[in-house]
C-alpha cells in the first residue's frame, strides 16, 4: 500500500498525470499536491482510473474527507447518485441508531 509521506510519479497514475498537465512541470508530487489535483477530477476522470490508480485515490481521498465513509459518499456522488429523501432514516437504520 501507498504511503502519504512519499512522492508519487505521475507517470504512475494516468489521470493524475491528465489532471497536472498546465499546473506543474515537476513528475513527482508528494501526497497533498496528489490529493489537490485528484480534487479537480472529474466522473469521467474517475471512470478512466485504472484499479491501482483507484485504489491511491481511495487512499488519498481519505486526507481531508473524514474517513471511509466520507470517501464513499464522495465517490457516490462523482459516480452521479443523488441523495435519498429519507437518507438520514436509511442510515441510522443501518447502524442500529434510534
């Protein structure tokens, strides 16, 4: 697995490579800059990720969302979903809240 505290080539990562052409010239970005970048990602972006792309985004995602939870909902969202009118029952549901 990925570590946050390395750089990452962004001739390793497709999209990520898309994303900082015009905004870097540098090939190597450390976790933050790679998070800043996947931020400007687009659906179709995240359709074209590749699964070890996927996964470091998912990991990245993780730096300012709030958890995994947070990182799903985020990638519910890019992926088109809308939320449910009674969302908020749905889930305290699930989780066994009253």
């Amino acid at each position: 697995m990925e570590s946050l505290e390395m750089t990452y080539l962004l001739s390793d990562y497709p999209v990520l490579a898309r994303l900082a052409v015009g905004r870097t010239e540098a090939t190597s970005l450390d976790a933050r800059a790679c998070h800043g970048l996947y931020a400007r990602a687009m659906a179709a972006d995240l359709r074209a990720m590749g699964p070890r792309e996927r996964r470091f985004y998912d990991l990245l995602s993780l730096i300012d969302s709030g958890g995994p939870v947070a990182a799903l909902q985020a990638r519910v969202r890019a992926a088109g979903f809308r939320r449910m009118p009674d969302e908020q029952a749905f889930l305290d549901d699930l989780s066994g809240g009253i």
